[in-house]
C-alpha cells in the first residue's frame, strides 16, 4: 500500500505525511509539481529523519504516476461516492491526495477506481491533508491486516 501526494503545495505536510508513512510501512508517491523545492531542508521540520525510512517515488507528472500504478487509486476527496466508514480496501491500494489548494482536477477524480469521504461535522469543509492521510491510511491498514509488526 502507498499514499500518493498530488501537487503537493507544503513542504510542513509532505514532511508530516512521510513520518507518518515510514511509522506505518508504507511508500509515499509525490506527482510534481510540488508548490516547493524537493529536498531534506524543505522537509526537515515535520519529516526529521523518519523521511530516509520511507521508499519515496518522485513523477514528472499525472500521466507518469498512472503509468507506474500496480493496484488501484483510491482518491480521499469531499466529493467521495463512499464514506470512508462504508469502503473497501485492498493490500495493493494506492491512497491519493489532492493539493492543498486546488485538491485535483477532474481528469483525476474521474481516473481513481475508488473515491472516498472522511465523515465531518456538517459546515466543516474539510481536514488538513496530512490528517486525511494518516485516518485513511489507518482505515485501510486495519481492513487489510497490514499494520507493521510491532
């Protein structure tokens, strides 16, 4: 299972989105461009050092994540068909999110084989990316037996 970061647009949640990843095993895919220069100086304050730990894959764009994808996309969006409560996951699930600002274009939502909402308090409109991919990396570790050994 991998979390898949597109466009990201702050370096502070890349950062927090790769300790999360190397904490729970997974790999972290980054679809450029980033709204930020690449590198361990952008990422030191959140990622520390737990950013070696994790396989990071950098793509020039959209179409060169696609080309690489084994498993399925499954998209965290405000706009999901499936609450997150009510989905299905799969050991070889990629785990997509939009940018911070602008979330993805059409092309990407209509691509993912999966959409899902994180159930909110009605009026709120939406979580920090970084949360979103820590409670549904955590969903779908649990559904597929895949948490680290301790």
């Amino acid at each position: 299972m991998r979390i898949a970061l597109y466009e990201p647009d702050i370096a502070g949640n890349v950062g927090t989105i790769l300790r999360t990843a190397a904490c729970m095993g997974l790999g972290v895919d980054l679809i450029e461009p980033m709204g930020f220069p690449f590198g361990a100086r952008a990422l030191a304050r959140s990622g520390m050092d737990y950013a070696a730990a994790v396989d990071v894959r950098r793509h020039a764009d959209w179409d060169a994540f696609v080309a690489g994808v084994t498993g399925r996309i499954v998209l965290a969006t405000t706009k999901g068909a499936v609450r997150l409560d009510e989905a299905l996951f799969e050991a070889g699930d990629t785990l997509l999110f939009g940018s911070e600002g602008a979330g993805v274009p059409p092309h990407v939502h209509a691509r993912a084989d999966a959409r899902v909402l994180i159930p909110m308090v009605p009026g709120m409109r939406s979580l920090n990316v970084a949360v979103s991919a820590g409670i549904v990396a955590a969903e779908a570790l649990r559904q597929t037996r895949g948490w680290p050994a301790p």
